[in-house]
C-alpha cells in the first residue's frame, strides 16, 4: 500500500470519527447531558469576555487552592492553547464552537498513532492497521464527549512527543512538546520524565545526555517556573504550597489502588494495556500516572454518575499507555509479518479489536446510565425561555443549564456560596432571570423582588422579573 493511499484512509477514518463525535457532543449540549455545563460555562464566558466584552468573568469555578477571576488572564491553571483559539472563537462566539474545536484536535490522535507506528517499524500496512484501532480504545469515548477540556487536547501531542524523542528529531520533538506544554501543566512533569526514554537507535552516550538533560530542564522548568509562578503572580506567593497539598490528603489502600488500576487499564484502555508490555521502555513512564490516577482520585464507577466528568484526569495515563501499547502492537505485528505473512497481521488486528470490544460496551453501557437533569420535553421549553435572556441580562442559574447562558456578562450559580451574586437572595435590577432547579430553592423570596414564573416543569422552575412599565 503507498503512504498516500495510507493518508487518504488515515484522513477519511479521522474526519469519520470527528464528524460521528461532533455530532454527539452537539446533542448532548442541545438536551443538557453536558459532562458538567458550569465548565463549559466558564470556558465560553472566557471567550466571549475576551472577544466581545470587557475581560470581566462572573463565572469564577473554584479550586482547592485558588478561584478563577475575576480577570480573564487570572487562571487555575496554565494551558496557553486558549490563547491559540481565540480567532476561531472570534469568528463563531459559541459554546458549542469549543465542542467542535475539541472534537477535531481530539482525532488528530489515528494520525499520530499512525505516524508513531510507522516511524517504529517502517511499514504502511503495520502503521495503517494500528490506526484504524485506535477507535476501538474504550476511554477515548467519554473523553471525547466530556465537553471543551484543554487537558483532553493534548493526546495525538504526547504520541508526537514520544515519537519525536525516540526518533531524536529536534523538529517533532519540538512540536510536540509546544502541544502538550499548551494543554495544562501536568504535561511538563511528563516531558520532564521523557529525558527516561529511550532513542530507537543506538547512539553516542553524550547525545543522549543532551536529549536527557533539555528534556529534563523544558519539563521543570516550564512547571516550576512557569506555572508556579504564574500562580504567585495572580493568586499569591502561597498557592503553589496550598496546589502540592491537594495531593497529599488521605488515599486509598494498595489493593483498592491496584484493583481500581486493573479494572482501568482492562476496561478502560483494553488490547492497549496488554500491548504495552512490549513497549515497557515507554510503558514504565505510565504506572506513576495510572497509580495516582487511582489511589482515590478517580475510578471507572463514576461513568455511570454525575462526576462521569472527572473522567478527563485519566488524559496522562491514557496518553502513555496508548503510546506504549502502539509501540508493542508495531514490535508484534513486525515480528508476526516477518514469520508468518499478512495473514498474521490480520488475525493480530482482530484479536487487539476483540479485547476492546467488552470495555467498549462496558464504558457506554456505564455512559447510557448517567443520570439526566433535564427530559426531552423540558429541555425544549427551557430552550425557549433561554433565547428570551437579553445579552445584557443577568442570570442565575442551576448549574446543568448554565452554559447556553455563559455569553453574558453575568451569570451566577446558587449551590456554592462563591458563585453566588454579591447579596443574594437579594438581586440587583441588573439580574432579571432564575433557573431554578426544583427543589433546591425557595421561590418565594424572589416573589417579593418583582420575579414571576414563566416555566414550572418537572425539573426546573424559570422565573423572570417583570417591572412596572409605567
């Protein structure tokens, strides 16, 4: 098969897949079954505050260590990719313009895991097959359909890194690096643990000192200097301290640890964990991330729940596995070519997409049970009452429906106390809607502010301020 027949598949299985999960991602967001719309509300106000408004957020996420706002450049987190999208956004100021953006980036992983492959083993059939897998990996799914998440962008970036490294070519090593450090700080203590991996080839002991020692400065660098003192500069010199504390709390037990972290890599990531034994010089990078990852901070149970979303923190561990295990599929199918033929290549392919098969179904059987805030009949009247909100109208709203309301200059939020408007209960003239989750509060103290209900469904209570027009 030649390289541009490859690429010819390799572009029509990508756009496939990117088309298939756009899709998916926009009706989730139309019936409000978003991983977590306050998110998705800040991202979008980010943008719209930027691009058409004053750089002012009133949707301020918090953290155990700082609270985002209410500047635009005063974040929790270091990711500059935002910066890159800016034009994109600018041209399209919509929230469901940052699910499209996701969808596209996320799939640029078939061609990285393509052009991984194929640089380990020279063979556009072996390179060609190990991509058309990559769809079969269970957690790609959630992660994919878990809204707009800069950490979710940066996959196809560490397999280009890796490949990158391997190769010793400074060009795509450059590059990669540029994706990943761009998608959160989490990924310079990955580049960081790259100066550990291994050339393909045999080289000079002082060459790889210098891969060893850049790779190590970039990545510490970058966390220490970069995103530590990013922190001091906008949140105070102690965030840093108060960011390390969050991971030092109570943890679970070595065997809920290591049966969380079977359950993940058997269920989650399917041929791939098994696959990786054979690529261990990249596999060994991925245990620290797959053990923090499940010494309580996430397990595979929370798909079927409202935190599904958390899902995103799986992002490092699955990045390194995946590339381990492509590595192991290109040293297997090479091996297997050589023997016995492509009639070997073959029956690998389908035994790799039979053991994805059950977590696959596992993962959105688990996806399917999440529980829904809103019905189908509900979520077409609250539409209705959203497209009433005015642009220069302030809103409080539940959490689930917050983010088709986030291109406004004030939107709040009544469970957390920080995301409450200043005097609450008590609202200022400028806030003239509620969407209240049933149940969760009173009415009757806005009753006397001059609110009326206009939707009074199963779920959700919409009250709207009227004034006296004379």
């Amino acid at each position: 098969m030649s390289r541009l027949s490859s690429w010819l598949v390799v572009a029509l299985l990508t756009s496939g897949m990117t088309a298939v999960t756009t899709a998916k991602s926009l009706r989730h967001y139309h019936a409000f079954e978003s991983g977590w719309s306050w998110d998705l509300a800040y991202y979008n106000q980010w943008y719209w505050a930027l691009t058409q408004d004053d750089g002012l957020l009133s949707v301020r996420p918090v953290s155990s260590y700082a609270q985002e706002g209410p500047s635009v450049w005063k974040m929790n987190y270091l990711a500059p990719v935002r910066i890159l999208l800016i034009p994109a956004y600018w041209l399209v100021p919509d929230p469901r313009t940052l699910l499209v953006i996701q969808n596209i980036v996320f799939w640029w992983v078939i061609p990285a895991a393509y052009t991984f492959v194929r640089s380990q083993c020279a063979s556009e059939r072996i390179a060609l097959s190990a991509a058309t897998l990559v769809p079969f990996t269970p957690l790609l799914w959630p992660l994919v359909l878990n809204d707009f998440r800069e950490l979710q962008l940066a996959i196809p970036f560490v397999l280009w890194t890796v490949q990158g490294v391997r190769e010793r070519s400074s060009g795509l090593t450059a590059a990669g690096i540029v994706g990943m450090l761009a998608c959160r700080q989490e990924f310079a203590l990955m580049v960081a643990s790259f100066a550990f991996l291994s050339a393909k080839q045999s080289e000079p002991l002082s060459k790889k000192l210098n891969w060893r020692q850049a790779l190590l400065a970039i990545g510490l660098l970058w966390f220490l200097f970069g995103f530590f003192g990013y922190l001091k500069l906008t949140a105070g010199s102690r965030t840093p301290d108060h960011f390390i504390d969050q991971f030092l709390g109570p943890r679970a037990s070595v065997g809920e640890t290591l049966a969380t972290a079977l359950e993940l890599l058997a269920v989650g990531l399917g041929a791939w964990a098994a696959l990786a034994l054979l690529g261990p010089d990249v596999g060994i990078l991925a245990i620290p991330w797959i053990w923090s990852l499940c010494n309580g901070r996430w397990a595979l149970r929370y798909l079927s729940t409202e935190e599904w979303h958390h899902v995103r923190y799986t992002v490092p561990a699955v990045a390194l596995t995946l590339a381990a295990g492509l590595l192991g599929y290109a040293r297997a199918a090479s091996w297997l070519q050589s023997k016995r033929g492509s009639i070997a290549l073959t029956l690998l392919w389908i035994f790799a997409a039979a053991c994805c098969g059950p977590g696959l179904v596992e993962v959105h059987s688990r996806l399917n049970r999440i529980p829904h805030a809103v019905s189908p009949e509900e979520a077409t009247a609250l539409w209705y009452w959203i497209h009433q909100v005015d642009g220069d109208e302030g809103v409080v709203a539940a959490y689930e429906i917050s983010a088709p309301l986030s291109s406004r200059r004030e939107l709040y939020s009544y469970r957390l106390d920080a995301n409450k408007p200043r005097g609450f209960p008590q609202l200022r003239p400028e806030i003239n809607w509620l969407f209240i989750r049933r149940g969760e509060l009173d009415p009757a103290p806005f009753l006397d502010q001059g609110f009326q209900p206009v939707h009074s469904g199963s779920s959700f209570v919409v009250l709207r301020r009227v004034r006296d027009s004379t």
